[in-house]
C-alpha cells in the first residue's frame, strides 16, 4: 500500500510582535476577525462558498461600526447607479409593456369575437397564469440580493449557467424581437393615417409608402430609442414616466368617450370581396349603455378577422390577448437599476399587473355594454370613431408601441450585459460588457440596437410575433420550475419574505405556460425547447461558474437522503450482494492503476477512496483536511472512476485506517471490503508521468486551464526513505478489518496492467488472456474441501464481477483445483464444476496435483494457521510458500507457452497470457510479534507472480436460489 506522502502538521507559530493581518481597508485586524477571514478563505477554498455570500458583502468591522452594503453586489455600475424607485422603475415599463398596443387596437377584436363571458374568461386565465409567475418572481426576489439581469439572474443562479444561459439568451432574443415587432407596429400605425396610401378618410397622407421607407421610418425610430436607452437608465425612466402619462391620459379620454358620447353611427371601411370586388359598405354602431347591446355582446361569434382572412377560434382570440399580456418581467429587468430590487419587484410588478387587469376588465365591460358586434368585428381601432378628441388616441396608440420597443431594448440591454459578464459565451459578448462611468451598459445598448436593426429588415414580422411570446413564456416556465425547485429542495436558505406561494402554484405556473406555448404555436414551441436544448448541451460543452450553486445538487441531496432512510440493512439479503469498496491510499500519483483496478471490481456498489493525514488537531489551528478535498475530487474526475472521497486525520495510518472502515458511507451504504495495496520493498512510480489524463502543458497546468494534480499531491516517496506505515501495523491494519467482518483484498503489482485493461471502453480487441482464480489457501495445502468455503466463494465471485467489466470481456476465467498426491482425479471437478453451474460461473477448470514438491511427508490433516501461526516452523513456512509460488507461477508459464519452470520455460504448450491472478489470503496470526513473518511470507507467496490479488472474504456473496 503507497501510503508514503502523509506530513504530519503541526501549528504555526507566529513571530513576537508579527501583526494577525489587515482587513480589505486596510485598517488591522483584530485576531477574531483574522481567524473569521481564515474560515472564509478555507470555506471559500473548498468551494463551499456561493458567488456572493452575504457575509462576504458585508463591511464587518470599520470606522462607523457595522454597516452594510445595498443589497449585495449591485448591477452594473455597482450600489452607485441604483436610483430607480418602484413606481418609476417597476411599475411603469411593466404597466406600459402589459398594456403595449393591445389596449387601443385588440380590445373590439376579442369582446367582438369570443363575446364579453369568454373574453372575461380568457382574461381570467390569462392572468391566472401571469400571477402563477409573479407568485414564483416575487418568491425568487425576496430570497435574497437581486442583481441586474432579471429573470436571467434568477433563473441561472437557481438551475445553474447551461439552463439560465441557454433561456437568458432565449429571453434575450424575444425582448430584441419584441422591440422590432413594436417598431415595425408603430410605423404601420403611423402609416395607417398619415400614408400616401391610407384609406382613412381622416388621413393626411403625406409619408410615401414602401419597403425601404418603411424601414427608414423604423430605423429612425429605433435611433430615437436607442438614444434614449444608451443615455442611461435614468433618461429612460423620465421618458417612461412621460409615455406613461400620455398612455394614461389617452386611456382616461376613452373611458370618459364611453359614458359621454352619445349613440352614433360609424361608416366601416370597404371590405375586398372573393372576387376583387368591393363589398356592400357597412356600418357600426354605438349604442351607448343599452341592456340589448349587451346581451347581443354576451355569447360568443367567431368570424373572419378582416386583416388576415383567418376564421377565428378560441385558441386564436386568446393567443392574441395572452401576446399582449406579456410584459410582467419588464421591471424585473431593470433589476440592476433598482434602488431595492427585493422589494421594488414583487411590490411593482403586482401593482403593475393588478393595474392593468383592472383596466382590461373595464374596457371589455364598456365594450360589450356599448358597441354592437358588427362594430367591434369591422373597426379594431374603434376607439378613436368614438372618442372626445381622436388625436388622442393616436397620440397613445403612438405612446404605447413607443414604450413598449424602449421596454423590451433596454431590457434586451441589461440581459445581454448580465449574460456578458457571466462569460458564458466568450468572447462573442465581450462588446456587451463596456459601461459609462455611471454605470451605464451602453455596450450592451449598442449591441442590441444592430441586431434589433437587423431583424427590421425582414419587414413584416406578423409570424415572428408568435416565436417572441413562445420565447417569453419558456422563460416565465423557468421561474417557475426555480421556484418549484427551490421549494422542493426545502433548502434552509430558502426562506422568502414573500409567503403567498407554494409548490404547487409553481408546478401549475410551469404546466400553464408550456401548454399556452403549445396553444400559441405549436411549431415554435418545439422549436424553441429544441433551441434550448442545443444551447444547454453548448454550455455544457464550454462549461460554466460552479460557484453560483446548482438547485439540483440540493434536490439530489433530498432524494438521496429519503432514499438512504428506506435502504434498512436488516433487509440485506445475499442475491443482492455487491461489493463495497474502501480503498486506502497514501498517494495516489503511485496508485492509479489500483485506483482504477477498484473501480472496476466495485460492479455498482459504494466505491469510497480514504486517505489518513497524520496530525493531531489539538496541537493545529485548523483542520488541514477539509482543504484537500478539492484535489481529491479532481483526483476522481481525472482518473474517471466513480468514488467518494474521505479523508481522516489521526495520530497513526492504523488508527485512521479504523475510522475510515467504521464511519466511512452512510446507512445501507457502508464499505464491506478494504482494498490495500501491497506492502513491499518496490519502488513507488509516478503514474502522473505516464497517464494521458493527468498530462500538463509547460506552465502546471491541465489542458482544461486548472491547476494540475502533479502540483497538488506531493512526489513519490524515495527508495529507502521513511514510511508513514510499519509493517507491523499494515498487518494489523488487515486484522482490524477482519475483526469488523469486513472483507479483505491486497493488490500486487497493479501498475503492470496494461492500460487497456484499466480503460473504461471494451477490451475486445485486445489479445485474449487468463484470469486464473486459486480458491485454496496455498498455505493449507491439505485438509478439507477449501474451493467451497467462504472465502473460495468469494474469490469466484470477484473474479466473475471483473469478467463482467467490458475491458475484461475477453478474458478467460480459470479456476485451479488443488489435488493432494493421493486424491483420485476427476471426483472433486465433478463437484466444483456442478457447483460452478449452479452458480451460473463460466469457467475452465484444471487439477493440479499440490504436496508433491513441498511437504509431500506432512500429515494428511493441518489446522487453520498452523504455517501463518508457526506451529510448523518458519524454514517449513517458508518452503512452502516458495514451492505455492513455483506452482502458481508454472501455470501462469503454461498460459504463456512456457514449461512448469516459469514463464521462460519452453514445453511447446502455447496459450493466452495470466493478466490478473486471484490467490487466496490467509488470515494473519493470532500473535502480533508474527505479524513482520506472516508480511513475508505473502512477499514470497506472491513474488514475481504479475498482478495479483490476495483476498480473504468473510462474508456470504453467492446464491444458488433465484
């Protein structure tokens, strides 16, 4: 066993006078504050810290006392550029994005065609699915400090960086679209009155009409926004406040129009008949409050929506109202510019959305009470035909798209710099991260206005608008499936000030959203999951932050923990038996092969890899164990097995050896078999050197950019120089875990194995070979049937379990039966190989004749021990180790076509070569002082026998019954 490498530590010891540190303001630090900078440093070191603790944000000790920073790092710009209040910040672009064109120009078109009971219902639903998300956003927001990225934040720092990245630039996407669909709507809207070819008969058509000038218009527009946006936050929200009133003021003009302007009639314009043809002109009317009006308003009357043609259904009018509904996470985008964004977001968004559902269900009531159905059908912009001062509604119609396309950029913007300064997608961003001195992302702005820019020139966008609000709700179904997480974890951490929410308000959040994706648009629904997906796999590929804490780790941690309560070992039972591995290591830059040899013998079971750090903790400041465990870890990835890491601080390896096997796994999943390497004269080599997934450019570091593990782990111990283990106690050690009825295999020259054998792929291309299998004690040569006891029935089943790895398909299994001189042949194959089928253990099984060279004169009858123990006389021992290693060693000759002599022999006899060779362990002596005896002779036993395991199992592994 390579358990060269321990130190043992001991306390530093700080010169007379030295001072204890000084803290980041340079101010000294007194000793309970240096030592809780010590804490942080491990804890941190060991990567148990999130990205931003909160106690790291904190100013602990200063001039002035205790005092702490606004909420956590800030958005860009730091604490220095949060300045927006609630209502500014919040509730205004919320209000203007839920509201955005839909308010002037789609009410009539779903009071007109679902009828106002469906349109109320529709409302209703749409909503109850918005609240299920600001339930989730305000649970989300009141955990804990808020920084800029809204919902991107949220969503990665609870699900990790490949799924927030991947629906971060989703979300990113949908609010560049968004501003361009608004643009390219306020341009038709303007043209739609003021076009060379507007057939308003109050138009001025004045601006020429066409492609090109189309996107002049909306590239001018886009400049006014983009100017206002890039100016800063604080512009932004002035310019907002100020859209807002007109918003306001337009709404307030309607609502009085409706009770004040009396009943008229409203000249419709002419519809294009099937062929070419104009069609009767119609007329609308506006009957004021009438009870006839609106029982002729209640029902539903689904027809052709005059601007595309369409026959409208249900599921169309809600699409269309739930497109416009869509703007909740507008103030949680400004998170970054909020003065306190825990409490401006829930507070503002469900004001926000309380606001605007008010307004809606207001509007819907007026219509259906006022407006007969072939009105509301024929004239989506009704309002302005019965409005006090139609400029008005112009003016907010023109408002509403405005503030909407200044919404969704300067929330594109703040996305884009989070994602940006996240580096989840390299270089790519790096414009995004540039910010004025205020803190303003005006990189980001700038980076958003081109590619906005871009998606104008595809003109008309009607079918991108389904792709935008898909694209919202996949990140709406995010927050709530990280609430949901959160929730499920039952994290103690998780503890929001806001309490009106539960798990299954998120589970429904979730479902809602992703069948309204279905129910808007069924192709960009698949098609956006399936762009998830690609991104995700992308990040995942580039890898992200480990450091912002992964819900999943948490949700793992709670399944595993209910699942480990229910594995009750009274149930144990032997057909379910599988090996459970502790592997103590001293180095592993000496042990890989071992390393990897246990992973495959493990066969799904507990593989736990312990190391014992000499030191005593009374005599240290601190526990040096807890900061190995990162390179422990990195141990385990780079080697690619599939272990546990514990490590153990003790006095001596044996006493540390004793913990590991006691404490080591946790209720049902304890190790039952201690692995040991052999403890020889040979000298330790540096697997590190030779391994190509420990390999290490020139400046110590893995190909990935992490420090190497050669930097990590000291250098192999010197030949000739001290052990951290006697002889003495590793033989002891082997003792100790029989005592605890755990099982026992030392392994012998491992490193010979080819690297092939070692690899997680198949082996079968490689040469075909022998796994030989002695199931008797070689050190009992006579007395008794030992293929069938105990511990012979679990060198079989070892040796089938490593059969069973795919690196090890083509390797033959053989099983040596031991024949005394007088032993009639053939009488115990018969049994061995009918116990082998019964035990569904293909094998080739050969006699060899045992006792004719050594200790042919002895009785017919020996005890268990009597050569380990010295009953017999060490120079007799000896003998017959020596002539067992003769043995072992002719039949491995044989495989390779030498003679009896060895491998060098030459009897003709061809055949595949012994890789691994199974030998049975006795147990150790009963007296300590043989234990340096009992060593050498398995040295003897096992010499130049190629790798070679030596196992003593104690426990029943193997089952004839189903």
């Amino acid at each position: 066993m390579r358990l060269a490498g321990e130190k043992r530590i001991s306390a530093p010891s700080n010169p007379p006078g030295e001072k204890v540190g000084r803290n980041r303001w340079g101010e000294e630090d007194p000793p309970c504050v240096a030592g809780l900078c010590l804490c942080f440093g491990l804890i941190t070191h060991s990567g148990m810290a999130s990205e931003n603790s909160p106690l790291l944000a904190y100013r602990l000790l200063g001039d002035e006392g205790v005092a702490f920073s606004a909420n956590g790092a800030g958005g860009p710009g730091g604490a220095s550029a949060r300045k927006l209040s609630t209502f500014l910040g919040v509730v205004v672009p919320t209000v203007l994005s839920m509201f955005s064109i839909v308010v002037f120009l789609r009410i009539g078109f779903v009071v007109g065609h679902a009828g106002l009971l469906q349109a109320l219902a529709m409302l209703l639903v749409a909503y109850f699915i918005l609240a299920l998300t600001v339930l989730s956003v305000c649970a989300i927001a009141t955990n804990g400090a808020v920084r800029g990225g809204g919902a991107y934040f949220m969503i990665s720092r609870t699900l990790g960086p490949e799924v927030g990245g991947s629906i971060g630039l989703m979300f990113y996407l949908a609010n560049v679209c968004g501003c361009a669909v608004s643009l390219l709507g306020l341009v038709e809207a303007v043209l739609d009155v003021f076009g060379a070819d507007s057939t308003k008969p109050s138009g001025l058509q004045v601006l020429p009409q066409g492609y090109g000038w189309s996107l002049l218009y909306g590239s001018l527009l886009l400049g006014l926004v983009g100017g206002v946006c890039t100016l800063g936050a604080g512009l932004y929200a002035r310019a907002s406040f100020l859209t807002f009133l007109l918003v306001s003021g337009s709404l307030a003009s309607v609502l009085v129009s409706f009770v004040a302007v009396g009943p008229r009639s409203i000249p419709l314009t002419p519809r294009p008949g099937p062929n070419g043809s104009s069609l009767p002109p119609q007329v609308g009317h506006f009957t004021g409050f009438n009870s006839s009006t609106l029982k002729a308003n209640l029902g539903a009357g689904y027809a052709k929506d005059y601007t595309t043609g369409a026959m409208m259904t249900f599921a169309s009018v809600f699409a269309v109202l739930f497109n416009g509904c869509t703007g909740i996470m507008a103030g949680a985008n400004m998170s970054g510019e909020l003065k306190d964004p825990s409490r401006a977001i829930p507070l503002g968004t469900i004001v926000a959305v309380a606001y605007t559902f008010f307004i809606y269900t207001l509007l819907f009531f007026l219509s259906g009470f006022t407006c007969d159905r072939t009105l509301l059908q024929e004239d989506y912009g009704f309002f302005r035909a019965i409005s006090l001062w139609p400029p008005l509604v112009l003016v907010g119609i023109y408002a509403t798209s405005l503030s909407a396309s200044m919404s969704s950029l300067i929330g594109a913007s703040r996305i884009l710099h989070a994602l940006a300064q996240d580096d989840l997608f390299g270089v790519i961003l790096a414009p995004a991260k540039v910010v004025s001195r205020t803190g303003n992302p005006w990189g980001a702005v700038l980076y958003s206005w081109g590619l906005v820019q871009l998606v104008l020139l595809a003109g008309k966008l009607n079918t991108l608008a389904a792709v935008v609000t898909v694209f919202y709700l996949v990140a709406y179904a995010a927050v709530d499936l990280s609430c949901l997480s959160l929730e499920w974890a039952s994290a103690p951490n998780f503890r929001p000030t806001f309490s009106l929410f539960s798990w299954h308000t998120c589970l429904l959040g979730v479902a809602s959203c992703l069948l309204m994706m279905f129910l808007i648009s069924p192709g960009a629904a698949g098609g956006s999951l399936l762009l998830m997906g690609l991104l995700s796999a992308l990040l995942t590929a580039r890898g992200g932050p480990s450091s912002w804490g992964y819900v999943s780790q948490a949700l793992l941690f709670h399944q595993v923990r209910k699942y480990l309560l229910r594995l009750d070992v009274r149930k144990d039972h032997v057909k379910f038996w599988r090996p459970q591995l502790l592997l103590l290591v001293g180095n592993p830059r000496g042990a890989l092969p071992l390393l990897r040899l246990a992973n495959q013998l493990k066969k799904g079971g507990l593989y736990v890899l312990g190391h014992v750090t000499l030191g005593d903790l009374d005599c240290l400041p601190s526990d040096p164990v807890q900061p190995q465990y990162g390179a422990w870890l990195s141990l385990v990835d780079r080697a690619q097995v599939k272990a546990f890491v514990d490590l153990t601080l003790s006095p001596s390896v044996r006493q540390g050896a004793q913990h590991l096997l006691r404490i080591s796994g946790l209720g049902g999943m304890k190790p039952n078999t201690l692995v040991l390497g052999f403890y020889d004269d040979a000298a330790p080599q540096d697997h590190f050197l030779t391994d190509p997934a420990f390999s290490e450019a020139a400046d110590g570091t893995l190909e990935g950019g992490s420090p190497a593990l050669s930097t990590l782990f000291p250098p192999p111990r010197a030949p000739g120089s001290p052990r951290a283990l006697s002889p003495q106690d590793y033989v002891a050690t082997v003792a100790d875990a029989l005592k605890m009825n755990k099982n026992v295999v030392l392994a012998r020259a491992c490193g010979a194995l080819p690297p092939e054998r070692l690899s997680r792929g198949s082996g079968g291309t490689s040469p075909p070979h022998h796994v030989d299998v002695w199931p008797l004690n070689l050190l009992r040569p006579r007395g008794g049937p030992g293929y069938v006891d105990v511990c012979g029935l679990f060198l079989l089943q070892m040796a089938t379990i490593l059969g069973m790895v795919p690196a090890w398909h083509s390797a033959r299994l053989r099983i040596f039966l031991c024949l005394g001189p007088r032993e009639a042949p053939g009488a115990a194959e018969g049994r061995l190989r009918a116990l082998l089928s019964q035990l569904r253990i293909r094998a080739e099984v050969q006699e060899v004749v045992w006792g004719e060279g050594a200790g042919s004169g002895e009785p017919e009858e020996e005890e268990e021990g009597d050569f380990v123990n010295g009953r017999r006389g060490d120079a007799e021992a000896e003998a017959l180790a020596c002539s067992a290693n003769a043995l072992v060693r002719a039949q491995q000759g044989r495989s390779r076509g030498g003679g009896p002599g060895g491998p060098e022999g030459g009897d003709g006899e061809g055949g595949p070569a012994t890789a691994l060779t199974f030998l049975y362990l006795p147990r150790p002596p009963a007296d300590p002082a043989r234990y340096p005896r009992y060593l050498a002779l398995l040295e003897t036993l096992t010499r130049d026998l190629g790798p070679t395991l030596l196992i003593h199992g104690v426990t029943p592994v193997t089952c004839t019954d189903l």
